[in-house]
C-alpha cells in the first residue's frame, strides 16, 4: 500500500501530544487543569480536591482536552478536546449539567458574559453556539445540540474570546486572521455582522486576552503569534496599534546556545486592573511581562522573569480578578518514550503590580510549595506525580513544539501527492 505521508510531517495521533492547560476562577475559589483526558480540579475555599459528577452518560473525557474555560461569574466551566465532546459543567456542584458532541475535534472554547452561551470552534473553522437558558445546575442535559454561529472556512480556529461588554466575539485563525463579529441577540440564527478583521500578522494566531482598565472599560485586544509578535488592537476598526517583537526582547536562545531567530507565543493572560499582559513563549524558560501604555496605545517596558526553575517552559497561564497571582503550567499528554503517561508542574508568581517594575526593581517572587494556596494537597491535586526529572519536562517542551508546527503550519504538498490525498478524501470515496 503506498504511503500516504506528506512532504513535511504529517499528524500522527501516536505520538501527537497535547499541552497541559489551567484556567482560574474569576475570584480564585478554584483552579482547574487539564492533563490528556485528565481534568483536575482544585477547591481553594474548601481546600480540597474536587470529585467530578458526570452523569450524562460519558466516561468524562476518553481523549486530550485542548481547552478550558471559566465564566465570567464563574458559575460555569466548559471542557473539551480531541474526543469531541463539549461539557459543560456546574462550579457549585462540580456536575456535568450538559454535554454537547461536535461534527469535529474542538479547538477552543468561550462563555458568553452572560453565561447563557456556550462557543467552541472546531478543527474545521466553524464555531457554534449552545444556548443555555433555563439550565440550573441541578438539571442535565445529554447531547444538547449546537448551532453554528459563523465560520471561517476550512481554517483552524485557535482561539475564541468575548469583548469585556458582550458586544463583539473574536476569533482567531491558522491563516494570520484576526475576525471580529457582533454577537446577535439571537445567537442560533448565526452570526452575520463583521465589525472588522484585524490583520498583520505573518504566520499564525495562537492565543487572543483583552486588557482592561478602570480607566478604558471597554478594554484592547491583544494576540499572539507564530511570528513572534505580540500585537496591540483596536476591535472597533480593525487597526493595528503597536507590534511588540517578544523573541528578540527575550533574548531567547536554543538548548545548544544559538539564538532563535523565531518562536511562538503560546499563551498570554492580562493581569486584571493593570497594564501588563504575561506572555509564554515556546522557547524561553521563563515568562516575559510587558507592560502597555494605553493612553497612547503603545507598548512599554519588557521584562523577562526567568527564575521559575530550570527547563520550565510554560504551557498555559491563568489569572483571577480578585489576586496578583499568576498561576503557570508547563508538561503534556502522552509523551512519546516516557514512563510517564502524562506530566504537569505548576508555578505560581505573585507580587503584580499596576506596572512593570524597573530591571532594577525588585523581582516577582515565585512562591514555594508550601506558599501556594493549597499548599502541597493543591499540588497532588493538580500535578499528579510530583517526582519527576526536569530533563523530562525539557523533552516534553520540544514534543509540544513539534505538535503545534505539525497542527497549525500548514504544509506543501506536490502536485502529485495533492492529487493522491484529494483521491483519499471521505467525501470524495465512492459510497458502496
């Protein structure tokens, strides 16, 4: 049989590996990660791990979850990933309340402001919509179903974000586009109003945060990129504000010492009140702050915080309104020649000001086990095994690197190999 693997790497599910995520409530009352198929959940207030209660039907998730998200009000969580199921669930029960299969695997989820919408966007560029109303956290819905709400044809959605007001969702894609839409009053009819497209970056969107002041409520986008840039918007008319090229602040070089003309921000979280985004980059050890000027809409000092200990390259980031805590994650799910069936190590930073201070200010402090609310039960909740080699941890970083470029990079084809894989193609297949 001839080989069907394209010219540049092709996805292979086998050694596909998913990064961990975390997302924190709004008011910090618990903190969730996601490991593989593995959700872990922290209760701060009652400090205590969560027992999940699925009832729908569903063993929880059977494959990696590539999204998690918090409401606004924190009364609602969403979950989903490679498994195609979308679950909804109660932050006061910690029930399943609903469960929602989409046509393909899910690559980003949203909560409306309201709570009364739930989006995620799949793998094949359409996003859809759940209408929530009614639902108490008592009640459970199994299979409810989703609308489609717009679509960006055929491009992989790889982030979702709603404005600060509700008026606006934005979407992001593999093709460098940047969509801003109205979200309609009626949301199951779809999503036809365009605000504007914010453009200019040159390879791939990866991740999308608002920042928001008491001073500019309605609050800038800001994304992240395959291109190494961290971009500043304005969503009302598309215009690009500042550029700020976070791989040459950061100095970033490889694990053999040469300088890396070129890496991927991977996540960015905004810490609430002030003027500084938190950026994660797939190459620096470390995170990078940088601090923005939004009088006049430019960006302002860098600095990099590079003491979260040794071959800790974070993965996800994740921040609630009422702390000046940063909460990191960095590990994977199902790294290839590992003992290991999943990793995760969890830092947290505190000492966040309204600005960045000076470099010769003092530095942020990375708290200690024993300092991170929780303490130690938090850290068995969330990382799961604890003992493991920073050697490992450096393996996975490549591994996840690997993943993304495979995922979101599109590759060329010959002409001849176009041909052979269009022949191949489900819809194409004669039906017997």
């Amino acid at each position: 049989m001839e080989d069907t693997q394209p010219e540049g790497g092709e996805n292979n599910r086998d050694v596909e590996v998913a990064p961990a995520r975390i997302s924190v409530h709004p008011t910090q009352d618990s903190v969730a990660v996601a490991v593989g198929s593995d959700l872990r959940v922290f209760d701060l207030r009652g400090n205590c791990g969560v027992t999940l209660v699925d009832k729908t039907g569903e063993a929880f998730h059977k494959d990696s979850i590539r999204a998690i998200r918090y409401g606004a009000n924190g009364k609602l969580f969403v979950s989903a990933g490679d498994d195609k199921l979308v679950k909804v669930w109660s932050t006061d029960s910690w029930r399943c309340i609903a469960s929602v299969c989409s046509e393909k695997r899910v690559s980003a989820v949203a909560i409306s402001n309201d709570g009364l919408h739930v989006c995620f966007a799949d793998k094949f560029g359409v996003v859809w919509v759940v209408d929530l109303h009614g639902l108490d956290g008592n009640e459970t819905l199994v299979n409810k179903k989703a609308a489609p709400l717009l679509a960006h044809y055929c491009s992989i959605i790889t982030s979702l974000e709603f404005s600060p007001d509700g008026w606006f969702i934005v979407t992001a894609d593999r093709d460098f586009k940047i969509r801003v839409t109205v979200f309609p009053k009626k949301p199951l009819d779809g999503a036809h109003e365009i605000q504007s497209f914010c453009l200019g970056h040159t390879e791939f969107v990866s991740c999308l945060a608002f920042l928001v002041t008491v001073d500019y409520p309605r609050g800038f986008l800001v994304s992240g990129s395959g291109d190494s840039t961290v971009r500043l918007w304005d969503i009302n008319s598309g215009t690009l504000l500042d550029t700020c090229e976070v791989g040459s602040k950061a100095g970033i070089v490889d694990y053999n010492g040469s300088e890396v003309s070129c890496s991927t921000v991977t996540d960015l979280c905004t810490i609430p009140g002030s003027n500084v985004v938190a950026v994660a980059i797939q190459s620096l050890q470390g995170i990078l702050l940088v601090s923005c000027d939004l009088s006049s809409q430019t960006f302002g000092a860098v600095k990099v915080v590079s003491s979260m200990g040794d071959n800790f390259i974070p993965t996800s980031l994740g921040c609630s309104s009422s702390a000046e805590l940063l909460w990191t994650i960095t590990g994977v799910s199902k790294l290839h020649g590992s003992d290991h069936s999943s990793l995760a190590c969890v830092r947290v930073l505190s000492g966040f000001k309204k600005t960045i201070p000076d470099a010769a200010g003092p530095e942020l402090t990375v708290l200690n086990d024993n300092e991170v609310p929780g303490a130690e039960k938090l850290l068995e909740k969330l990382q799961g095994s604890v003992n493991v080699e920073e050697e490992v941890f450096l393996a996975a970083a490549e591994a996840v690197k690997t993943s993304m470029c495979n995922l979101l990079i599109k590759k060329q084809y010959t002409t001849e190999k176009r041909e052979f894989r269009k022949r191949g193609r489900n819809d194409k297949k004669t039906k017997q």
